[in-house]
C-alpha cells in the first residue's frame, strides 16, 4: 500500500509543477472592433458590460443602484433599447490630443432608435456620409461631437473620428490592429476582466487641473496597462512604464506615501473594515517599472457600503 501513496505524492507534485509553468491565459482582442480605430490610436479603454452584468456582486453594489432617469426610462419604453440591458460591450480611443472615439456594442432596432432622436432632438442636425447617417450638433467644425447607428453598433465621438470609423467599416485602412506596441500590451491583459486599458494616459483628457506632481508623474509616464475583475472579490492590476528608473522609483515612493498616510487617517477608525481595504494595496517598482495591485472581497466590500457616511458614495 506504500506504493500507492507514493505515486500518489508524486503524482500531486508533477501537477503542481505543470500548473507552475502554464501562464496565465490572456485575452483574445476583438480585432473587427479594433480596426474601427486609425493606427495613430494612442491608448484604448473596453468594458465588458454583459460580463459585469453577469457578476452578483458588481449587480449588488453598483449596478441596482445606479440611478434612472427619467429621460431613459421614455427613451426605453418608445423604443425598446434599455442601456442598462441590451449594452453589451463598449470600446474607446483616444486618437489624439482632442480626438475620440468609441464604439458601443448593442441589441437595439436601428429604425426605432434614429427615429426618437428625430423626434425629440430639435437641436440636433443630420449629415449623410457615406450612406451613413450621423447626428450631430449644429456646429460645423470637424471636432464637434458626432454619432451614428450601424447595425448593432453606436459609433461616437468627436466628427472626423466617427468619419474615419465609417471609412474604416467601407473599406480597410490603416489601422489599430497594425500597431504592434499597442496590441503587445493589449495582449498581456489576462482573460476575464471585465474592465482593461491600455497605452498613453493624458491627464488633460479629465479636464481638471492636477496637483503638479501628480502631472510630472503623468507626464513620465510611457505606457501602460490596467485590468480590472469583478467575481465574488474584486481584483485590479495597473502597470506603468517611466521615462526612466528615477521616475519610477520617485513614483512608487510618492504612492507608498499616498498610502501610508491614508492609513494613518483611518487607524483611529472604530473598526478595522478601511485598514483591511488598504491591506489588499500592493505598490512595487523595478527599473522603469511600477506594479500596483488591489485585491479585496466583496464581503468586505458589502460591509463598508452599510457604514455610515459611505452609502451615499455608492448611490
């Protein structure tokens, strides 16, 4: 009988070796999508809202307390498109500096649809191009915002951007798909989360003005990736790429700071719930590198949303 606990302990650890040296399995990007985007495309963002949708946990904090409008739920009842339920997956590029552009992936009746922004939209005017419709505000230039409905698809953004996707769905163009450093790290986003992005981030695309450090760090800054997964837990992982060591280590320095001060202000809490929310922040730097991670459990989660002074945040 000896034997067989020995091919047994054998057995266990050939698999867990096996496991070791597998990795983690990365996503497929949706290149049809992709190729909407130009090739000078700095950075792309993508939700998978049908796969937050599919998360208890994500329905029980954010989604069943999202507010509803009015205006959507005449919107929903004339013409059958609920956001909240037929959205399925949404993708946005920042082209350039004033350029963007994001396709909307949804189960919608284009006929229904157009027809109630001609209706209710008496400021709204329409340009045909290329066949395709696309509704707009009444000013003339190229930079004004713009948007079409093709099929399952809601294209928008800034005008020439929506202009050059509608080319891009006539006819191949140069496109992201062709930039291979913006795919290589799209490439690295590991399979099921449901929220990643990608690329250059400019702090001017948030509109506000930024605390003068926190612009340098930006400015240093690459690129880089962010994922995020919502199962039971919650799990974040964001990587960034510095114009040099220095940088990066004055700016995994300046987020420990962040952070150790953050749990100075709440050790003095009556509970421990926020230090526990802090424990699952990891922040490291190598070279021009620096990793942060957040780990955290829905019952935690679920816990710090019942406490006082923290459930308007969530609503």
């Amino acid at each position: 009988m000896k034997w067989i606990l020995g091919v047994t302990c054998i057995a266990l650890v050939i698999g867990v070796v096996a496991t070791m040296s597998i990795p983690a399995q990365t996503i497929t990007p949706d290149e049809a999508t992709l190729k909407l985007f130009p090739l000078e495309t700095q950075g792309v963002a993508f939700v998978d809202v049908a796969g937050l949708r599919g998360s208890t946990l994500f329905n029980e904090l954010i989604l069943q307390k999202l507010p509803h409008p009015e205006e959507l739920n005449e919107f929903a009842q004339a013409t059958g498109f609920d956001v909240m339920r037929d959205v399925d997956r949404v993708t946005v590029g920042r082209v350039d500096q004033r350029d963007v552009l994001a396709v909307v992936q949804a189960r919608y009746d284009n006929f229904k649809v157009e027809q109630y922004v001609k209706d209710k939209a008496d400021h709204i005017v329409t340009e045909t191009y290329l066949g395709r419709v696309i509704y707009r505000g009444n000013g003339d230039s190229e930079r004004s915002g713009g948007v079409s409905f093709i099929n399952n698809l809601i294209v928008a953004g800034s005008l020439s951007a929506v202009k050059q996707a509608i080319d891009r769905l006539a006819a191949p163009a140069p496109n992201i798909v062709q930039n291979a450093e913006l795919m290589d790290q799209i490439r690295t986003i590991e399979a099921g989360n449901q929220i990643w992005a990608a690329g250059k981030v400019d702090m001017n695309l948030f509109g506000a003005r930024t605390p003068d450090k926190i612009e340098e760090m930006a400015g240093s800054l690459k690129s880089g990736t962010y994922q995020m997964r919502i199962d039971q837990d919650v799990h974040v992982r964001a990587s960034g790429i510095f114009g040099s060591a220095e940088m990066a280590k004055s700016t995994g320095d300046t987020l420990r700071g962040l952070m150790a001060m953050a749990r100075l202000q709440v050790s003095g809490a009556p509970d421990d719930k926020l230090l526990r929310l802090l424990d699952g922040l990891s922040i490291e730097n190598s070279n021009d590198k620096v990793l942060v991670t957040f780990n955290t459990t829905g019952t935690l989660l679920k816990e710090l949303q019942e406490m006082k002074g923290l459930k308007g945040l969530v609503r």
